[in-house]
C-alpha cells in the first residue's frame, strides 16, 4: 500500500479537552488525505501510459503545494495537496475535486452562515457563534468577512433570477407567499415557486421580494419568468386561496389548472368553527380529499355540507367556493395525488429555515434577507427528493388524459372487460 501524499499535519496548540472532539478531527484529516490520494492515483493511471522519449513516465508525483487551513464542521483541518510533474510538455496537472485551490471551508460552513443569521445572531457575533459550534479554531469570520459574504450571496441571487430557462420544463409547479418582519415598520413577503420536472426532480424556480401577495407582484415574477425563456406553461399549479398569485397566473399562463392547498383550506374552515366542532369537521374532510375517486369526493363534500351549512355558514361557504379547484388532483397520476393535494414541499422546507422573526425583532434590510432565504433554499434543494410516480410524467407532458388517477385508456379497457 503506497503512502498517503497529502499530509495532514498535527497541531498541538489545536486540541481541546475533549477527547473524541480531537479524534474526530484527526480521523476528518486522515479521511480526507486518503480522498485527495485517490484523485491523484486516479490521474497517474489514466496518464500511466504516456511516456517520454527515453521510456520513462511523463507524468510523476512531484512534492506538495503550501500548508493551508480548511474550515470545517469538526475544526480547522492542515493539509499539503500533492503535485504532479508533466515531463511531456502538455501541461497535465492536478487539480483536486476534493479541495480546489479557492476553498477555504466547507461547505457545510458556507450553509451555517446564512441559517445562523436567520435565527438572530448578529454578523458580529459569529466568531463566537461559531466557535461553539467548531471549536475556538473557526478563524476568519469576523463582521466585515460575514458582510462581503452576505454581498456575495446577493450578486448570486441576482444572477440566478437573470438565468435562461428556455431549455427547462416544469409539469408542476408549488406557489406560496411568505412573510417575514424586516424592520419594525415594515414587512417582506418572499414570493416562492418550486417546480417539478418532466424527470421528476424538484427545483427552486423562483424567490423574490413580492408585495403583500398582490396580483401585480406576481403577475411581475410570472411575466419575468415567461420573458427568460419559460414558454411551456406547467400542467398544474398548487397554492392556496390567495387570490393574487391565481389572477396573475390565468393571465401569464392561461392553460395552467388550478389545484387549492388542503392545509390551508383546512386551516382556513377550521378557523371559521368553534373548537369543539373542529375534529368532526377535520375528520370529514380528510374524506373528501383522500376517496378514491371524483364521485366519492363530491359525495362526501355534499354530506359535509349538509351536515354542517345549517349551523356553520360561513366555514362551508368558504369551503364550497373552491370545490373545483379543490378536486383538480383527480386528473392527473395518482401516484402524485399525495405531492398534489398540498403545498407540502414548501412548507417543509420553511419549516426548518423559518426566518428569525421569532427569534429577533428585525431581519435586517430586505435584501439580506432575500439573499439569506434563497442560499438557504438553495442549499435544501440538495436533499429534495424525485417525486412518487415520476416516470409517469411524460405522460402528463404529452397530454395523456387521466380520470380519477388512471389513465383514460386503460380505465376504458378495464370497464370493457
């Protein structure tokens, strides 16, 4: 077994008193050393080969770049990355995938920064916010460092809502508005759309500074959107009853179908009944929205109805007045009924990243903020997972028709047999 090339220096000075803390850092040094050595082998084999004109190999190990620090999730890491010597002339060298010659921390720590300040600590108290969190090692990261960072993350958001999209398609499409205190006078409502596409993959599509929700705020994201190259309009929008974001769809997007959030319309009638009525009203539209197909959600919206317009008007009419666009799910897979019925993958993912509204009395400017929520997004985007059914969404694009889950054709054949 050859020996490791990149070595991991030990530092004295650098150890706690806390024994595992230190071997876990001393096995993320080993760790990567073997990493980085194996990206370096990987390219002295593929250029084993190539030879000099007196029979020896061209491309060798040649010493170490300088020492440097990483900042990572268990402490600074030293580490010397290897080099090579191209005798050929071409110019090979070795650049690491592993640690880049830019990178100066994880990524992991890159993620904190924003996730940290949205939960109310000052950028003048990162050093010490994060030193409890990595050790008394976590240099580098005073206010002005956390300030040209938040700059940084501002020209990226900028940059990505400026991105082309003629080459993407999304088949659905989650919409919802956010708010959060800026100041103490005003209030920022982050407009949000994820997507799906036709591979089944979830993406960000869009985060922006909108007004209390208005039409003209969404009907300014929307039209941007198109403008960039989004001319495939999605099969399906789900939101909840928030009249602006609609309107501006039916305008931009005429063709896109209209599906009304279940949570926010169980929130929203629940809200209207007296406590003791609430679980046998939840109970009876959990019946609507999980029967089989269209006929048994209709009839159990009409005995819902009946059983409670008499006594509770007000609740059943604001849950009658989106029966359709409450139903819409019924024509598409039912292997995606469940990603469908809600607004479920924005929720989850502002329920970790829930801006620091109730931590502090102010976000700071309305740009930071932006900027914090869309690194935060972005980096939850990572861990987003295919939807259930995806292969089916071909379908869908190609305008297979489906009628409560199933395909049109094959429920023919089925009720022919």
């Amino acid at each position: 077994m050859s020996k490791s090339n990149l070595h991991a220096l030990s530092q004295p000075e650098a150890t706690t008193n806390d024994p595992l803390h230190d071997l876990i850092r001393q096995g993320a040094r080993d760790l990567i050393a073997r990493a980085v050595e194996s990206e370096l082998q990987g390219l002295l084999d593929q250029y084993a080969d190539v030879l000099t004109p007196d029979g020896r190999k061209a491309v060798v190990r040649n010493g170490h770049l300088p020492k440097r620090t990483i900042q990572t999730g268990v402490g600074d890491v030293d580490v010397q990355v290897p080099k090579v010597r191209d005798r050929s002339g071409s110019g090979i060298r070795f650049n690491s995938q592993l640690l880049p010659p830019y990178l100066k921390r994880a990524q992991s720590l890159d993620e904190l920064i924003p996730w940290l300040y949205l939960r109310g600590v000052s950028s003048g108290n990162f050093q010490e916010a994060l030193s409890a969190l990595v050790g008394e090692q976590a240099k580098g990261l005073s206010a002005n460092t956390v300030s040209r960072l938040k700059a940084r993350w501002l020209k990226e958001h900028e940059d990505w809502r400026r991105r082309d999209l003629g080459q993407k398609r999304y088949v659905y499409w989650w919409a919802d508005g956010v708010y959060s205190n800026v100041r103490l006078d005003d209030r920022l409502c982050l407009l949000v759309i994820i997507g799906v596409t036709e591979h089944g993959h979830k993406e960000l599509v869009a985060v922006e500074d909108g007004h209390r929700e208005s039409e003209a705020s969404w009907r300014e994201l929307l039209t941007g959107l198109r403008e960039r190259g989004l001319d495939n309009a999605p099969k399906l929008a789900v939101g909840d009853g928030a009249l602006g974001f609609w309107k501006a769809l039916s305008k931009v997007f005429p063709d896109t179908r209209h599906q009304r959030c279940w949570v926010h319309k169980t929130a929203n009638v629940l809200d209207k009944l007296p406590k003791s009525v609430q679980p046998k009203v939840k109970s009876d539209l959990h019946e609507i929205y999980l029967a089989e197909t269209r006929d048994g959600a209709h009839k159990a919206f009409d005995s819902t109805l009946r059983r409670f317009r008499d006594k509770y008007p007000k609740a059943m009419e604001n849950l009658e007045k989106d029966r359709d666009e409450l139903l819409a799910f019924y024509d598409f897979p039912a292997a995606h009924w469940i990603h469908l019925r809600t607004t479920n993958p924005i929720e989850s993912t502002f329920a970790t990243v829930r801006l620091r509204t109730k931590r502090s009395r102010s976000c700071g400017n309305r740009d930071t903020t932006l900027s914090m929520v869309f690194k935060l997004l972005q980096s939850a985007q990572k861990r987003w997972k295919r939807i259930k059914g995806f292969n089916q969404l071909k379908l869908v694009v190609n305008n297979v028709q489906f009628r409560d889950g199933e395909r049109v054709d094959d429920q023919s054949g089925r009720d022919a047999a």
